[in-house]
C-alpha cells in the first residue's frame, strides 16, 4: 500500500470519529420487516422522513423510521 492511501485511510477514521462533520441531506434504504416479504422502502430528504408502510401513511412515522433515527443517532436533523 502506498503512502498516499495510507494517509487517506487515516483522515477516513478521523472524519468517522468527527461524526459533526457530517451532515446527511437525503438518503434511501429498504428495512425487511416482520410482517411483509418485501422490504419497505425508507426515505430522508432533508429533515423529512418517508416510508412505503400503511402506518406511516396513517401517523407519519413508523418502526422503521424510528429504527432509522436510532441507528443514525445525532447525525440526522428530525423535521
């Protein structure tokens, strides 16, 4: 391994550790939930969350929005 990617290696850690580096805008991810064979499709743009299950479209929020939130802890603004 060369010098060059070594040292991108360890700004890769650093920017890890620096999580408020960070800062999400919008992201997409399918959760495979109990209750369905295909998974629900997950939703984040800017603040705002979306996912394809009947609950969320009733309340606005779901188990696997939450399960989102919970995994993306402080890294993500909650509209």
């Amino acid at each position: 391994m060369d010098y060059g990617m070594i040292s991108k290696i360890e700004k890769a850690k650093i920017y890890a550790e620096e999580r408020d580096r960070i800062q999400f805008e919008s992201l997409r991810v399918r959760i495979q939930g109990d209750n369905t064979e295909a998974p629900h499709l997950v939703s984040y743009d800017n603040g705002s969350w979306n996912c394809d299950c009947s609950f969320f479209a009733s309340r606005g929020v779901c188990s696997h929005t939450m399960a989102m939130e919970r995994i993306l802890a402080n890294m993500v603004e909650i509209g």
